[in-house]
C-alpha cells in the first residue's frame, strides 16, 4: 500500500517558520522527484517547490529564498523548511511525486496570521 501523509501545518504569525513532513508509507520514493504543492482558499493547487533524484531543486517564484524543499530517502520522507513565512502562504499544502503522481493525500494547513 502506498499513503503520502502529510504534518507540521500549524497557525504561525508573519515572519515565523514551519517545517512540513511528508511521509510515503508502503513506498521507497528515492527514484522519483518529489514535489510539494498548495491550495489556498478559492484558487487551484500549485506547484510550490520539487526535488529531483539527484538532489536538485527548483521553486516557485513565490517563495524562493524563503523555503528549502529536502528528501530523505532512507526514511522515505519529504521535508519542507518554510521561512519568513507571509500571509499569501497561507493554503493546504500536499506532497507528490512530479509523475506518476499517487493518490492525493488530505494536506496539512498552514495557516499565517497576526
């Protein structure tokens, strides 16, 4: 079986940080490029931050600088540092692989606010 179970979503003020996990139970995801991605309230999932299998990593315009996307492959788990966290950061954020993509999982919120 394979489960993508996301956590550390929590409510922060502007300015804080987070760490997301993600943790692929029933898989070994070290051949596939993982991925986060966010829903916030009234728009679409997007594609925030991905990491190849080799270590490389991209982002969103959004929030480059700010967050750190990792992977620990013998753990089988996605990380997401999020720093100087903004209000527009605010969304569900979900973990996936970039393709194929597994079964959605139900996100963990994030929440910035004063």
């Amino acid at each position: 079986q394979v489960q993508l179970v996301e956590s550390g979503g929590d409510l922060v003020q502007p300015g804080g940080s987070l760490r997301l996990s993600c943790a692929a139970s029933g898989s070994i995801f070290s051949l596939y490029t993982m991925a986060w991605y966010r829903q916030a309230p009234g728009k679409q999932r997007e594609l925030v931050a991905h990491i190849s299998t080799g270590g490389y990593t991209n982002y969103a315009d959004s929030v480059k600088g700010r967050f750190t996307i990792s992977r620990d492959n013998v753990k089988n788990t996605l990380y997401l540092q999020m720093n100087s966290l903004k209000v527009e950061d605010t969304a569900v954020y979900y973990c996936n692989r970039i393709a194929p993509l597994l079964p959605w999982g139900q996100g963990t919120q994030v929440t910035v606010s004063s």
